[in-house]
C-alpha cells in the first residue's frame, strides 16, 4: 500500500498523522482527567452494551431453539447453507465496512468535521453503488451456485430458491446500513444499540409467533419475515443518525481524495476478506458437499453458542475499538498500548468466566435448549468456542493494525494462511477426517492470525511487547491452568451430564476463580477503576 501523502484539505498526512490530530494529542494529558474522562465513557458504554448483550443473549436462544423446533433440522440447515452462500459475496462489502468505520473514527479523533462530513458522504455513496452491484451479482452467481452445486433434497428446492432470494435483498440493504452503524460506534453512542435490542426483542418473539401461524411454506415465510426485519432496521438507524450526527445528513458524494485513500485501504483488505469469507462460509459448503444439510444444522447450533459467546464480550471490544484508533490519530502511543493491553486482559478474564462452565457442560445445555440436538453439534461447540477463545487477544490488536492504515503485509499474510487453511480443509475431508476436524484445523490456524498481527504491531508502532508479554506469561497462562485444574477436579468427582452437575460446576467454578482473577489478574490501580465504576453506576440508579 503506498504511503500517504498530505491533503490540503486537512486530511491524511503521512504516518497516519495529520496537523489537527497533533493538536488534538498536545491537548491531551498523559493522565487526569483526559484518560479518566475517556475511561468512564469506555465503561458507561460496556454497561450499556452488556445489557444489550444479555437481552439479545437471552432472546437469541430462546428463539433459535423455537425456529430449530418449528422448521425442523433439515430445513434449518438449508437456512444456514443458504445465508452462507450469500454471506461469500461479502469479500467486498467486508472491506468496504472496516474501511468505513476506520475513516470515520480516525476523522473523529483529528477533530476535523469537514473531513468527517466529506468521508461520510463519500462512503454513503460508495454503498449505494455496492448494494446495487452486489444484488445483480448475488442472483446470478448464488442461484447458479444454488442449482449446481449444493446437496439439496428436491422437494426443498424451490423453498430454498425463495430463501435465496430474500437473503440476497436483506444483504444489500445491509450494505446501505453500514454507514450508519459505523457513524453510531464512532461517536461511541452505545445506548442506540441496547435501546434497538429491546425493539429486537419485540421482533424476534413477534417473528417466533407469526411462524407458527405462517400461511405459506415456513421456511420461505421465515425468510421474508427476516427481509422485512432488515428493512426496518434501515429506516430506523437512518433516522436516528440523521437526527444525531450532523455529518449524516450529506448527501451521498464522491470525494476523490478520500476515494483514492479508501481505495487503497480496501485494495489490500479485500484479500483478508477474501480470505476470512472462503474460510468461514468454504467450510459450510465442504460440510455440506461432503455430509449433506444435517451436519449444517449442527454447524448452525454452534454457530449460534459461539455468537452468544461473543456477544458477552463484544461489549467491552466494542466500547474500546474506538478509543484505540482514536489514540492513534492523535498521537498517543502510550495511551494505545495502555488500551491494547487492558482490553485484551479484561476480554480474556470475560470469556474464562463464561467459556468454562459452557465448555464442561455443553450436552446439558443444548439438551436444555434445543428440542433436538443434531448429531456433532457438542463437539462442533466446544472447538468453535475455543477459536472465538483467540478473539479475545486478535480483536484489540486487529484494531491497532487498521489504524495505521498501513496493512498490506497483514493482509497478505491473512490471505495465505486462510487460504491454506481452507485448502487442508478440503484434503482433510478428502482423505475421509471426521467433521470435527475442519474446526481443529480452524484453531490451529487462528493462532498463526495471532502471532501475525503481534508481528505486525511490533513493526507499525512502538508496541509495548515486554508489558503484552508479560501478560501472557503471568496472568493468561496460569488464569487457564488454574481454570483448567478446576475443571478436572469436578470432572474426576462428577463425570455424568445432568442439570445438577450443570448448577454445581458453575457454582464451584465462579467461586474459585472470581476470587483468583480480582487478587491475581487485577492490579491495585485497575482494582480500584473497576470498584469505582460500579460504586458509580449503583449512586447513579439510586438517583
């Protein structure tokens, strides 16, 4: 990616740093009350996303197992392998996205609001023309793919084409969506999103209910009802940005020095995305090439355990991604390193507290779910938990990388190893390896990510290595050994699956490591920051 060069209208400088953002870095102090100010906002919004989180948590499962009950394993796993088939067409859209949250942060944390106006408007523009492009795309390529290629039984076929269909418009009218939801967590007003999860659960309950009296074929009623659902959506954040944010009320327009930037930037995301997409949505296709719509519903149930998984922490990730470009638009190395290592430690200490407890009691709580458990679906949950385990310390540093904008070895380097990852996917299930092992392999690779973007953080900025480190060493590998030894106790005492050793385990387990986390893993400082927040927030409710 070719360096950038400065832009007369206040844009980007050269190493990411334009006049403006340096001004804006000499007005913030190393500490007081700039970092305190910035901190609160980081936990008033986790607050808020949580509770968005346990919502939409609850709500989710409840749901999922209702639409399992009524569209049956089979059709619900034409479902997945039909919003998978969609969801590969977003190689483009996905580069398109973190593009467009990047710029947008980044011209929020310079402080120039004509750069931020025209940014706006020219991604606005730039997802007019894709959503369009992509539709045409979509249903050409996806309905050939569709009638070729997938194992679907014949009688289904045509519900599924219907399903197709709905998928492909619900995904360009996402893409409208974008800019939107990017403007929302760059201005880092979190309580838009928990106010729309309480809407979303009013409509997800309402869709459970309209499916069960549904007039027509329940697979193809579902897939429009999640179409109207995606429209609704559309209006209502475009609404409220326009209301909120003035940059959002410019019309759509093509900036062509932001064009040429973004351009770039999306040049050489697009091959990551690439990348993630043949890897994520390739293995719904080699799952159901191989073993046919069934083991797609396992995969599906897995899937849903690992989102509800990720949703628990994603609060924390999502209130602090913003701060992190913003700290290096301005900048503030020494605030970023500060961030990157406190968001990955809280992130990690979130997902031991939940991944535990789910991990050793998997078949109780699908069997509590879900009306029928599809076969593979306990040990697809567990493998998958363990790579959105990794997230936990990909996320943050993920985010430092996009904030530089200078990512071409990155993505070249994610490229080749998703892409050889799907590849000993194939040869895997080739020479006859069970399904499970499409998500071992998925790990093991997840953790070459990992050690890619350390790489890359090191030669970007001055990366606190020796403090990331450090963290590793002495807070994250005895956190897991402990939790880990805890786990065999319980196991060696009470190794038969039932409710009771489900409430026992969770018991014991956060007894033990609630306490080992606030003495070991916190220190004095951080200890206090969180003692402080909640202290906060109980004065507040009782205001």
């Amino acid at each position: 990616m070719p360096e950038e060069k400065t832009i007369n209208n206040g844009g980007i400088l050269k190493d990411g740093l334009n006049n403006s953002s340096r001004q804006v870095g000499d007005q913030l102090p190393p500490s007081g009350e700039g970092y305190q100010s910035n901190n609160r906002r980081i936990a008033k919004n986790t607050l808020l996303l949580y509770l968005r989180m346990i919502v939409v948590m609850l709500v989710t499962l409840y749901t999922s197992r209702l639409v399992l009950a009524i569209l049956g394993v089979e059709d619900y796993g034409i479902y997945q392998v039909v919003g998978g088939l969609v969801a590969m067409f977003t190689i483009l859209s996905g580069s398109l996205s973190v593009s467009t949250s990047r710029f947008l942060t980044y011209a929020l944390g310079t402080g120039n609001q004509e750069e931020l106006k025209k940014t706006f408007a020219t991604v606005r523009a730039l997802h007019i023309i894709l959503a369009i492009s992509m539709f045409v795309i979509c249903e050409v390529l996806a309905v050939w793919f569709l009638k070729t290629k997938l194992t679907i039984p014949p009688e289904r076929l045509f519900a599924a084409k219907c399903a197709l269909h709905c998928s492909i418009a619900s995904f360009s009218i996402s893409l409208l969506n974008v800019p939107y939801g990017a403007s929302v967590i760059s201005h880092e007003k979190m309580s838009a999103f928990a106010y729309m999860s309480i809407f979303d659960v009013f409509i997800k309950l309402l869709i459970v209910y309209l499916l069960y009296i549904s007039p027509i074929d329940q697979l193809i009623f579902y897939a429009i009802l999640g179409l109207g659902t995606g429209i609704l959506y559309q209006v209502i954040y475009v609404v409220y940005c326009v209301m909120k944010f003035p940059e959002c009320k410019s019309r759509p327009a093509l900036d062509r020095s932001i064009v040429k930037y973004i351009s770039a930037f999306v040049g050489w995301t697009f091959w990551g995305n690439a990348a993630v997409v043949a890897k994520d949505q390739g293995v719904v296709m080699l799952l159901n090439m191989f073993f046919g719509p069934i083991v797609n519903a396992a995969q599906g149930v897995a899937m849903q355990v690992s989102g509800v998984v990720t949703r628990f922490i994603s609060g924390f990730t999502t209130a602090v991604q913003p701060q992190i470009t913003k700290s290096y638009a301005s900048g503030d190395i020494k605030r970023l390193n500060d961030l990157l290592i406190k968001s990955t430690k809280f992130s990690f200490f979130l997902m031991v507290v939940l991944i535990f407890p789910i991990i050793n009691n998997t078949k109780v709580l699908l069997d509590m779910w879900l009306v029928e458990v599809p076969d593979h679906a306990v040990n697809f949950a567990n493998i998958i938990l363990v790579y959105t385990f990794i997230d936990c310390f990909t996320t943050p540093l993920y985010t430092a990388v996009l904030a530089t904008s200078k990512i071409r070895t990155y993505e070249i380097g994610l490229t080749i190893i998703y892409f050889t990852n799907i590849v000993c996917t194939y040869i895997a299930l080739k020479v006859g390896m069970p399904p499970e092992s499409v998500f071992v392999l998925a790990v093991i690779f997840k953790l070459l990510v990992l050690l890619l973007l350390g790489l890359q953080c090191c030669r970007l900025f001055k990366f606190d290595l020796k403090s990331y480190s450090q963290l590793i060493l002495i807070i994250v590998l005895p956190t897991l050994a402990f939790g880990c030894l805890v786990s065999m106790c319980y196991q060696l005492f009470y190794d038969n699956d039932s409710f009771w050793k489900l409430i026992g385990f969770t018991l014991l387990f956060e007894a033990l490591m609630l306490p080992f986390i606030w003495l070991y893993g916190f220190k004095e400082n951080e200890r206090r920051f969180v003692s402080d927040s909640i202290k906060g927030k109980l004065n507040l409710s009782r205001k």
